[in-house]
C-alpha cells in the first residue's frame, strides 16, 4: 500500500533468509516512490543481513540512525564484530529506491561481492532541511 510508514514496526529486517536465482525474494512498492519506510532516526529503516537473492524496489527509506539501507554480513549484536554472519549475504539488487537523510552514510553495504546491482538509486546524506 502506498503511504508513509513509520518508527521500528515498519522497518524491514530481512536476516538469515534467502530466495534462489529462478525464485528472489521480491520487496517492492506498488507505485514506484509512493512508499516512505522511515526510521525516525531511531533504527535503520532497511536491514538485510545474511541474505541471498533479494530485490528491494521503488520506495523510500528515511531518517535512518546509521544508514538508510544496511546490507551486512555483520552480526547482529556487538558479541563478536568481526565475525560474520553464517549465511553471507549476495545477489542482493537494489533498483529504484531513495535513501536519504542518515548518519553517516545513506548506504552501509559492507561485504564485498554482496550488493549485485544499484540501479536507478538516489542517496542524500543529512541534506539541508529548510
């Protein structure tokens, strides 16, 4: 549905799953920009970790605490940060989608080889609000 989705409730968290080359696991917005995930600089409004075959299109994520859209093989609590995730996250494809207003990055994409493809993606860290 289109609309502004707000606070932790809304946050897509995708960890430890995967979707395979023939059957990705698809998350995309009905109309394209019509849909706003925003964190409320309490969380980042889009986590993958450990994942696999996954396309995220189309919509908006905003106002993250360290990103807009995190896509990690770092573990989910602090125990360990240099280890990661069982499952590495790959073939992760992100098109359409504007990350804006985060600190320090609107991206955090911290695996080599995890992010496949940005197409058609927009990022603005911090802009000036009026």
């Amino acid at each position: 549905m289109d609309g502004r989705y707000t606070g932790p409730d809304s946050f897509i968290r995708l960890i430890g799953i995967s979707g395979s080359s023939r059957a990705p696991i698809v998350i995309r917005a009905l109309h394209d920009g019509k849909v706003t995930i925003d964190g409320q600089f309490r969380g980042d409004p889009v986590v993958l970790r450990g994942v696999a075959y996954v396309r995220l299109e189309g919509f908006d994520a905003v106002n993250g605490t360290s990103s807009a859209l995190a896509i990690t093989n770092r573990p989910e609590t602090p125990d360990d940060p240099q280890k990661p995730t069982v499952n590495p996250s790959h073939d992760v494809v992100v098109r359409r989608v504007v990350a804006v207003n985060a600190n320090p990055g609107w991206v955090d994409e911290d695996a080599d080889g995890v992010l496949d493809s940005l197409d058609d993606c927009v990022g603005v860290t911090n802009p000036a609000v009026p």
